[in-house]
C-alpha cells in the first residue's frame, strides 16, 4: 500500500516554520544600531551578506562598502546644513 506524503507544513501561511532571512537574527539582536543607520540600513545588510557569500572578503565586497560609505556622508552633509 502506498503511503500518502506528509505535509511538514500543513498551515502553509504558518512562516514561523520557515528559515529566516540570512543575518534577521542579528538584525534583530542589533535592531537599535541598524535603525541608527535609517536610510543606509538596507546597504549595511547588504554589505553583511557580501562578506558571509564571500567568506569575509572585504575585496569581493568593495561594491557594497562604497555605496555604504556614500550613504552615510550623505546623511551626515544632510545633517550638517
């Protein structure tokens, strides 16, 4: 006889089960000082995933970096007028 497959995830609107996003957790952890960064949060993520993709090569990230690097003087030339 042929065994139907389970459903691992019978309530599939049910995300608790899912894997969360790579570095939520630290995000979380870390809420505060990401939030410091407004605008230039989504960058810092980003430049986080680079260097946990590329094995902390900050090389291979350089294009990350820089967009972080403007975001930040921009904010801080808006803040100095």
């Amino acid at each position: 006889m042929a065994q139907t497959p389970t459903n691992p995830n019978p309530n599939p609107t049910d995300l608790s089960s899912l894997p969360q996003p790579l570095h939520q957790s630290d995000a979380d952890e870390d809420d505060e000082n990401v939030k410091q960064l407004r605008e230039c949060s989504s960058l810092y993520l980003s430049l986080q995933d680079c260097l946990v993709n590329s094995d902390r090569n900050w090389k291979a990230c350089q294009k990350d970096v820089q967009a972080l690097k403007a975001c930040n003087e921009r904010l801080k030339s808006v803040k100095g007028k």
